[in-house]
C-alpha cells in the first residue's frame, strides 16, 4: 500500500490492518504511551479548501509519531496546477518530505500528485470521496455497536464525496449502506455499480428517508452544499428541505440508532441541534477517530 486515495483501491486485508493498527493505537496513546515512528520525519499538508477536523488531526497525529507537519494553504504555493503542474510539484515535494497529504477539488489533482510523487500520497477529500473520513466512521461504528458485518447505515442527504467513501467502506466490511437522496442528486450509478461489485447487495438508493432509517443501525448525514458548490446554496437548500435527521425522522429509526455526521454540522438545515446533541449523537466520538485512524495510516505508510 504505497497512497491513500480512495477506499475503492484498498484491499480487505489492508483496510482491516489499519482499523486493529488504529485501534491498538488509540488504546496506547490513552495509556499515556508513545510511539516515535515518525521521528526525524516530514509530511507536507496541501490544502485548497477550509478544514478544522482534518488539518488539525493530522497536525497532531504526525506530531505524535514524533514527525514533522508542514500545513500549506493555496495561496502559499500559488495553487496546486495554477503556479506550477501538480506533476511538478510531486516531484520537487518527493525530494524533500516523506509524504504529502493534500485536500483538492479535482480528484485528478490527488491521482496525478500519486503517479508523480516518490512518496506516499494520502487524500484529505477531494470532490470525489473522502476515505480517511469513512476509515474513522468505521472505527466509531464498531466501538459503540461491535461486530461490523451486517451492520446498516442509512444515510440521508447529498449522494456527495462522504456519501461515496461510506459505500465502499461498508462494501469492504460487508455492511449495508441505505441511501436516501432527492432524484438529481443522487450517488452516480458508478459507484453503486463498484461497491455492489465488492459485494453484492451493499447499496440500496432511494429518494424516501423513512424507508431507509426503518432498520438502521446508524442514521448519517452531511452538509447539503459541499465545499466548492457554495453558489448552488439557495437552491440546494430547497431541494433537499425534506432530507433532514430530526426527530420525527428518528422516531422512524430503531431506538438505538446512533446519529453520526462528519461535521462541520448546519444546524437546522441537513440536522436538527435537539438530534445532533441527543444521548444517541456520537459526532463527537466520530471526530475524535479522525486522530487514531490517521496515526495508524500515517505510521503504515510513513514508517520504514
Ligand atoms: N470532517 C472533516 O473532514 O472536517 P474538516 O473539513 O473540518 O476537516
Ligand atoms: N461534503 C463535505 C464534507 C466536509 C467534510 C464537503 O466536501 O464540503
């Protein structure tokens, strides 16, 4: 496993190592332990949208393996393919960091820093999908319900990155994934195609919320309007008014169906405040695994 760019590319196995790896990890880091893989080691951070989660968890976590980030926001290197071609700066950044992480709009950027870079690409989202995020989910999934196999999530809102890197992680688990996206913006036909592929009868997509939350073992959701689709807002937030998680939504869920969302959370848009600070929310606990999953991947991929 050399990059990280879409849960599509990643083995079972490799997915299934990096889950034990971040969970034994997590359990050492809150023991008050350490691990210095990284020491005397460089990650370079590229960023062309806002982040909070993603840009901090990684700051610590690399800084925790004992390396060193380097966060480089667009202006900075005067835009990733506007200065200089993504090819370029594979190469000049390989010659001096150990890997680059970077959040783009394109993917292609991400694919093209791979095919260039001598050095381990990880993708920090991109438009397409956004598989670190998922990794966590997955771990948060099986600290509050266990057994992974079986489990459904029912996700309700944008068939967007989140949204894709949710169906092929529960493809690879072999867990179910329950879509319900108004018509227009649903996941692509690809996708569905690809994670029912890994494993037959994965995804399921509707345009009725009800339908899919009626068994769920965790009700998700994300943003209406993706970064980079800002000038759409007005017109998403019509279109996507009766996708909201709240609580006549969740009345509809078994009682034990955990809330999840990536964050930033718009509260009273795709996700009410009451669900989103009810006893069955686990955002919290679903942010913090941002950071044990991405120390594991960072030291499986950055460690000799
Ligand atoms: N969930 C997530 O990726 O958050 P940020 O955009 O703040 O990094
Ligand atoms: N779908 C959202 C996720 C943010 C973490 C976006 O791309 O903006």
């Amino acid at each position: 496993m050399k990059n990280f760019l879409s849960i599509r590319d990643c083995s079972v196995q490799e997915l299934e190592e990096l889950l034990a790896l971040s969970i034994e990890l997590k359990k050492l880091y809150k023991s008050g332990g350490r691990d210095l893989c990284l020491s005397g080691k460089t990650l370079v951070m590229l960023f062309e949208k806002a982040s909070l989660r993603t840009r901090m968890s990684f700051n610590v976590a690399m800084t925790d393996l004992g390396g060193s980030p380097i966060y480089v926001k667009p202006d900075d290197i005067g835009g990733i393919g506007k200065r200089e071609p993504a090819k370029d700066i594979a190469r000049v950044l390989s010659r001096y960091v150990h890997g680059i992480m970077a959040r783009t709009f394109e993917h292609e950027t991400l694919t093209s820093l791979a095919d260039f870079a001598d050095v381990p690409i990880i993708n920090a989202l991109s438009d397409y999908c956004h598989p670190c995020q998922a990794m966590a989910d997955i771990l948060t999934i099986t600290e509050h319900c266990g057994d992974l196999k079986g489990l459904k999530i029912a996700y309700i809102g944008d068939g967007n990155n989140v949204a894709r890197s949710l169906a092929f992680v529960c493809a690879r688990f072999a867990m179910k994934f329950a879509i319900a996206a108004p018509e227009g913006y649903q996941l692509d036909d690809e996708t569905i195609q690809t994670a029912n592929d890994i494993a037959a009868g994965t995804v399921d997509q509707t345009s009725d919320p009800a339908h899919v939350v009626k068994d769920a073992d965790v009700v998700y959701t994300d943003t209406w309007t993706s970064m980079g689709q800002e000038d759409e807002k007005q017109q998403r937030i019509a279109v996507f008014k009766d996708y909201q998680i709240n609580s006549e939504l969740m009345a509809k869920a078994p009682g034990n169906a955990k809330v999840m969302h990536c964050l930033p959370a718009y509260r009273g848009f795709e996700i009410t405040d009451e669900v989103a600070e009810s006893p069955n929310s686990i955002i919290f606990d679903q942010a913090e695994n941002r950071l044990h999953f991405q120390r594991a991947l960072l030291k499986k991929l950055l460690s000799d």
